[in-house]
C-alpha cells in the first residue's frame, strides 16, 4: 500500500526548492533521478509533477506554470514613504490593482522591517530594528557614563509645588555600579558638579565605588557643555568628551540603569506617573499621599545603596555591581575630601548681612564672616546636604559657614572672639593715628629758627654758542650786540 501523500505546505520555501533542484540535477547524470523525483515530493509535499516542472524548468522561482510574482518598483515606494507607510492608501491610490494583500507582500519582500517601520513611525521608531557593537570596559573607572533623566515620580517641595525631580547619575561602564547621583527640581551644571564631586569621593557615606576616572562620556546637554563642569574635569585629568546627538546606544549602560529605577523603585512609591488611573481623583486628595522631595531622596539613596550591593546583573553573570567592583584589581585613583572641598560644588550668589548669609530658608554663619557684611559672596554647596557651606570672596575661600541651629559652643566662641578681635585691631589703628597727629601737631613756645634756603646752582643747557661751527665765512655779518644797536630816529609830528 502507498504511502500518503503529505499535504502540501502553503508555501515551500525558495531555498527548499532550489536545493531540491541542485540535488535532482546531479542524480539525473547517475540515471537514478525517478526515484528521487518521488523521494523529493513526498518529504516536499508536493505532487511528483511539480517537482519534474521544477527539474524541467531549471527555476524554483517561477515554479508556478511560468506565472510571475508582483514586484514593486521604486515609484511604489516613493508613494509608500508621500502615505506614510500605509500600504491600504497605496492601494486606493492605485485603483484597487493588485489586492491589498498582494500589494502587502510585495513591499515586505522589498522593504526590510526597519525600512518599512521607519517610513510609518519616523527616524526613532527605524532606529528600533538597528544592531550595535558593544563596547566592554576592561577594568573599572576606564570609562563613567552620565545623563539626567527625569523621574516619573510626583514629590511634593516645602511650599506645596508638585514637581517630577530630575536624576543626575554617573554610572561604571565595567562594573555597572552606580558611582554618584544628584536630584534637583531642574537640571543645571551644580547638580552635574554635585553629582561628580559623589562620585569621586570614596570617603563615607560615599564609596566604595569611586575614584577619578580615566574618561567620562556624557550627551550633548548644556548642562555637561558648561565651563564650569568643563574645567574641573580637565583639572582632575579627566578625559571628558560628548558624545554624537541622538545616540543614547553609546551609553545604554546607563540607560538600562534609568528603566530600573522606574520597575525597581518608582512603581513602589506614591505619586508614580505611570501607574494606571481607576479613577478621578482632585489634586488636593492626590498631594495628600505624595512624599516630600526629603523623603524621596532618602529613599533612592537606599535604593542605590541595595541595587549595587544586592541586585544581580545578567550584563555580569549574575555578579552583583559591588562584587564586580571589588572583584578587580585595577588601580584606583582616589582624591581626598579637602582637594574637593571647594571644586565639584552647586554655587550660588548671596549677600552677607548681619545674620549672615540666608540660603534655604535658613542662616549660616562664622567666624571668617565678620568684617564682610554687605558682599556679594559666591556660595557653594552639596545639594541635599545643607548642614554647611563654602564661602568665597573674589574667587578666594573664605571659610565654611555652618546653619546656625547647628552651631556649636567652639563655633560661637570662636565667632565672638573674632568680633572682639576685629574691635581691639581698629582701636590699636586708631591709638596709633592719634600718637603720630600728636606728634606733628605738637604745642610750641617760640618760632622756629628760619631755614636758609641755598642758592640753586646754575644748570647750563647745551646752546649753539657751546658748540664749535668753524670759522665764520667771509661773506657772512655778524651780529651786532645789545650795547651796539642804535637807537631808532626820533617820530616827526604830523603836523
């Protein structure tokens, strides 16, 4: 009894067809291509006929009795790209010929899937279906990646103003661990320079991850662009260059780092923005529930503390960011706290009053800040950390004022004791200008003897009768002297 035949597939594919056809080929000359012919078709699923018409016509492409597919030419793609990849308003347009489905199929044979979702979405969408090399670091801190990226999270400030905060992170290329972080309302260059200044140190609560790296490559934002975040790079030794627009690839790193914050933290938390909507709710019910910008800090300072100690890495083979870290050997160079202390800090212009300078809602004062009332100081400070601040006048340190309900008993005495020094200095000034106006203004009891004036001595300027001419030429009269001229005749009356 006969084998079945197989039902034939809805299409055999053209590399089935054309290997079929090569093997077919090379049996025909040993005699034996029946057999195979059979062989071909049942494993196929074919009819034995079509396999003889694809041995006979020597082309698996047009196996159909000689019937040709639909091609598109380049004319049907421009009017593919003027409809926006709407293969349906091709169609219309065309009158109706071909069918949709063949006209479909045509333009997927041409057009490959990154084409065909560019010319309907746009250049990001084409950018989807791209491949790209990675770029493996060989050992830690040869390459940090930075960028701001807002937080889809609501937080409430101290005056009541919902905002979404801004995140400025810098992340190991080699390890995956996150070196230092910022949060502000908006990004700008002190929250590039606080972040930076982060991840540097090493020093508790900072570190361990940290140090100065060999380059740092972050997009083209004007923040990172800035002078200032330009020149404490450079004055570190930093190789810190931006990378091309538009292309976020070059450091996915960190972009893989901003989607876990979103499934790892964010969808936890109140106030998260991309959490589905049941319902309507008024704002001053949603306010209610959010966190304060101190208290999301907080919280995503844990959470970068838990993701590099305890979240595995596939990137890693399931290492841990800490334990990659640690795991190599690769110098570190490390910057202690005071080289730092007034370079990588968010600034800001204050003027000094009597209570001495009133930043954050709050006072900071010192000692060094006695004598300066009414300057336009320059501030510098760490974002979220305003226990204290740098202080400098005309580009030179002045000294560090500290928020005065944190002050304590050693900071006020030593702010007295300057006061009482500035006094006693002023008073020694003053003692001294009136010893030397007694001096001078000394009461006396006789006229001072007259003072002789000498004669000044006669100072001879080079004249022409000093310098010899020679002889006087024969035709030449000399001049007659004073005592020689006569007088000139007496005026006669007109009358």
């Amino acid at each position: 009894m006969a084998e079945p035949r197989r039902q034939a597939p809805h299409h055999v594919p053209g590399e089935v067809r054309d290997a079929a056809i090569a093997a077919l080929s090379a049996f025909r000359s040993r005699g034996r291509l029946y057999e195979h012919v059979t062989l071909v078709a049942r494993e196929v699923g074919v009819a034995e006929r079509t396999v003889w018409r694809w041995v006979t016509s020597g082309d698996g492409a047009n196996a159909r009795r000689g019937r040709t597919r639909f091609e598109v030419t380049a004319e049907d793609i421009a009017e593919l790209a003027y409809r926006h990849g709407s293969v349906a308003a091709v169609h219309r347009a065309r009158g109706g010929e071909p069918s949709v489905w063949t006209l479909r199929r045509a333009f997927v044979r041409a057009l490959s899937p990154g084409r065909m979702a560019g010319l309907e979405g746009g250049e990001r969408v084409r950018r989807n279906f791209d491949t790209y090399l990675t770029r493996p670091a060989r050992h830690r801190n040869e390459c940090w990646e930075a960028d701001h990226c807002e937080l889809a999270i609501e937080v409430l400030l101290a005056d009541g103003q919902v905002i979404k905060p801004w995140l400025t992170s810098f992340l190991d290329r080699f390890s995956r661990a996150v070196c230092g972080w910022a949060i502000s309302g908006y990004p700008s260059e002190e929250s590039v320079l606080a972040a930076l200044r982060a991840a540097i140190l090493t020093e508790p609560p900072y570190g361990p991850v940290g140090g100065i790296p060999a380059s740092l490559r972050w997009d083209r934002g004007k923040e990172f662009l800035a002078d200032g975040v330009g020149s404490a790079a450079r004055a570190l030794g930093i190789d810190a260059q931006p990378l091309p627009p538009y292309a976020p690839h070059l450091k996915g790193a960190l972009e893989r780092f901003h989607e876990s914050i979103e499934t790892l933290l964010l969808a936890e938390l109140p106030g998260f923005t991309h959490a589905p909507v049941r319902r309507r709710e008024r704002r001053s019910a949603s306010k209610a529930a959010l966190l304060t910008l101190d208290a999301f800090v907080t919280c995503f300072a844990e959470f970068v503390a838990r993701y590099n100690a305890e979240h595995a890495h596939s990137a890693l083979d399931g290492d841990t960011p800490l334990e990659r870290w640690l795991g190599d050997d690769a110098l570190v160079v490390e910057m202690p706290r005071e080289r730092l202390h007034h370079l990588l800090l968010a600034r800001d212009t204050r003027v000094v009053g009597k209570w001495g300078i009133r930043i954050f809602g709050n006072h900071y004062n010192a000692a060094e800040l006695v004598g300066v009332v009414g300057e336009t100081v320059e501030v510098r400070f760490m974002p979220h950390q305003h226990g204290s601040i740098e202080v400098f006048l005309h580009e030179h340190h002045v000294g560090t004022a500290v928020r005065v309900d944190l002050i304590d008993e050693e900071e006020a005495a030593q702010l007295r004791r300057r006061r009482r020094e500035e006094e006693r200095w002023l008073a020694r000034q003053q003692r001294d200008a009136e010893r030397r106006r007694a001096r001078r203004f000394q009461a006396v009891t006789a006229a001072p003897p007259p003072i002789e004036e000498a004669e000044p001595e006669r100072v001879l300027t080079p004249s022409r009768s000093l310098i010899d001419h020679g002889e006087i030429p024969a035709g030449w009269v000399r001049p007659l002297a004073p005592d020689e001229v006569p007088d000139p005749p007496p005026r006669r009356s007109r009358r």
